[in-house]
C-alpha cells in the first residue's frame, strides 16, 4: 500500500480529513486512527512480499514482531 492509498483510506472512514482546515483530535478519534493503522499494517503483513523473500513491509516499519 502506498502513502496515497492509506491517506485515501483514512479520509474515507474519516472525511473530515480531506479538507483543508485545521483538525483536532479527540482521545477517541486518535485511538481509532491508531487501531485502523495497526489493521492496515497487519493486512499488509500477511499478503506475500512482491520484491521477493525477506521481511515484510510491516516488519520493516515496526521492526521484527513474531505472529
């Protein structure tokens, strides 16, 4: 997934983020933006690696978690 695709993604499930004014963050909002991350990321974990074996992308970013 790119930088584009998830930005994409969050102003779906949020479309208050597409616009161009400022946004504040409730507790609430920031715990679900957090929660999407970690879902996306852990999507992206377990599709294969298209550059062929070696750590995923979410192994990459996070660093080695065991699933």
């Amino acid at each position: 997934m790119t930088r584009e695709e998830l930005w994409n993604t969050y102003c779906k499930r949020n479309p208050s983020f597409a616009g161009d004014g400022e946004i504040t963050m409730s507790a609430r909002g920031l715990k679900k933006l957090f929660d999407q991350t970690w879902e996306i990321a852990q999507q992206q974990a377990k599709k294969p690696d298209s550059y062929g074996p070696g750590p995923s992308a979410f192994e990459q970013l996070f660093g080695g978690f065991k699933r």
